[in-house]
C-alpha cells in the first residue's frame, strides 16, 4: 500500500463528516424548527377546525399577517441595527386618516395610494431626525410618536370615521390576482424577496449586521452608521404607509382606532422569526415563516370562536417566551457546563 494512499484516506473520511456537520446545524436552525412549528399547527387545525382546510377560508387566512409582515420586514432590519420602531401602528391610522381626509376632497385611487406612503415616508423620517441627528433612544422616541401620530388621527376624525373610498381603491385589500391568490400576498412575496435581498445580498445589508454587532467599529470602518440608521426608519415607516395602503382597502373606511396593537404583533413576528431583540443577527426567511405561524395560530383560534383578548394575552406570551427562551437556555448550558 503507498503513502499516498494512506494519505487519502483521512481526507475522504472527513468530508462526510463535514457535510454531516453542515446538514445537523441546518436541522438545528431556528429557520427549521420555526417550519416544523408551522407544519404541526397546519395540522392540529386541519383536525380542529372542519373549515380550516377549505382552499377559499386559507386564503382569508393570509390576511391575518399579510400587512403586519410588510412591516415586519422592514422592522427586522431596524431591529438588526440595534434600533426599533414602536410607532409603527400610530402611523397606520395617520396614514388611513390622511387618505380619508383626502377622499372627502375627491381624491382618486393613485392620489390615495401616493398619500399613504408619502405619510408613512414622513413619519419615519420624523422618527429618523430625534434618533440618529438628535442621539435620542429610539424606544423613547417612538413611544412618544406612537401617542403622538394615533393622537393627531383622533382630533381628527374624533369618533367619526371616513368612508366613500372609490371602488378601484378596494383591489388592494380585495382584490384577486387569480383564483385564491389575493394582491395581498403577490405584494407580500415581492417585499420579502426584496428585503431578503436587501438584508442578504448587498453591502448595505452587511452594514445593518455590522452596525447592530457593534456600531462603534462599524462607524471606524467607514460604515456610515447615522445615514444607515436613518434610512431603515424612512423604510420601516413607507412599509407602515404601504401596510395602511392596504388596511384601509380591505376594511373600506377609517377610524383613528385603526391598527391599535398591531407593533406588539409586528414585534413578536420578527423577533419570533431568530431577530435578536438586541440587534446584530437574524433573517428575513426567519421572518417569513413566524409570519405564517402567527397568521395560521390566529386564524386556527378565530375558527374556533376564541375571544381577540386571548389571542392578544396569547401574543404576549409568545413575545415574552421567545425573548426569554435563548437566555434561559444559555443559563441551562452554563450550569450543565458548572
């Protein structure tokens, strides 16, 4: 037998090893575990509920997470950064509000829809000055704009609400590309695979990690950190014009009540999607399927006649587990370690 051959052998033994290795941390991502998630309740529902599984009421389905996701794509990046956005449903209702203010002035479709992102646009770009100009806490700020932007809606508006949106306007919220595939989740396909390429693919995108792994050595790298962070509040706010955009056309009016809650939902999907609420990792696939777990979770319980006030002290929960689920699962190593 020659050197050579003895030389080999180690090498070809190792690459299995290797491939084993990469296929185990695959099945041992949080990605993974969030689909087999998804997967089990797909089916504890179909058993359930004997409407779960009619194609037309898993089509209804996608409504329940379709608008929050808008956000929550943009909010993961935020979030990435080291920041957060906790306006995001208050911008929402100043957004309906402007867009049903402007119907009452004859306002068509393509203003509508052009006034919807153009609030959101500012709103985030309001959020953007007091944090990354000022050097204000972002939580603090956009607690203060939550109350701030839901505020202006209801000196408004008051207890009245808009209506008479034009018919065109409803193809957004209700309208269906084909058979049960709703302009909803089309748009919903096309910003995630926009943010996922923004997040995965490009420079900015590895600034965003850098930025939230540490800010300080990104800024000495040459990384622009202030304008980085600037931009993700002008995204996460034209994704909450876009989310209000389509909200408003599937409810039909506007009431300045509108989305009261839905930052605890957009929060709990991202950081439910492997975002860690500190910044500096996650993923947009991440966040994709929480989305559709949360949106089968609060459908499967709608099915079922389960009071909204469960599913939001449900949301809750699940927000607080998953926020506290990795810390207690390093304090479980540490003492096995100990």
């Amino acid at each position: 037998m020659s050197d050579s051959t003895l030389q080999a052998r180690p090498e070809t033994r190792h690459v299995p090893d290797r491939l084993n290795s990469r296929a185990f941390r695959t099945l041992r991502s949080w990605e993974s575990l969030l689909l087999a998630v998804a997967i089990a309740i797909f089916i504890v529902n179909s058993f359930a509920s004997p409407y779960f599984l009619n194609v037309w009421n898993l089509s209804d389905a996608t409504f329940n997470f379709t608008e929050k996701a808008m956000i929550a794509f943009a909010m993961a990046l935020l979030i990435i950064s080291g920041e957060i956005d906790l306006s995001v449903a208050s911008i929402i209702a100043l957004a309906s509000t402007a867009m049903g203010l402007a119907v009452q002035y004859g306002a068509g479709t393509p203003e509508l829809v052009v006034i919807g992102l153009a609030v959101g646009l500012l709103c985030g770009a309001f959020n953007a000055v007091f944090v990354t100009i000022m050097g204000l806490p972002s939580i603090v700020v956009t607690i203060g704009t939550m109350s701030l932007f839901r505020g202006i809606s209801y000196i408004i508006l008051g207890d009245d609400a808009f209506r008479g949106y034009p018919a065109s306007f409803a193809w957004f919220g209700q309208g269906y590309i084909y058979w049960v595939f709703t302009v909803e989740m089309l748009f919903f396909v096309i910003i995630a695979v926009a943010f996922g390429v923004l997040l995965h693919k490009t420079n900015f995108g590895r600034a965003v990690y850098a930025i939230g792994n540490n800010p300080t050595g990104a800024m000495f790298s040459g990384i622009r950190v202030q304008k980085v962070k600037f931009i993700l509040f002008l995204l996460t706010g034209l994704m909450s014009g876009a989310a209000a955009v389509f909200l408003t056309s599937r409810l039909g009016s506007t009431r300045p009540s509108i989305a009261t809650g839905m930052e605890l939902e957009v929060v709990t999907m991202v950081v439910l999607g492997g975002v860690n609420i500190l910044g500096g990792s996650g993923s947009i696939p991440g966040v994709v399927i929480a989305a559709f777990v949360m949106g089968l979770v609060t459908f499967g319980l709608g099915l079922l006649n389960v009071p909204g006030i469960v599913m939001s002290i449900f949301i809750g929960l699940l927000l607080i587990g998953v926020i506290a689920l990795p810390r207690l699962w390093t304090m479980a190593a540490n003492r096995r370690r100990g």
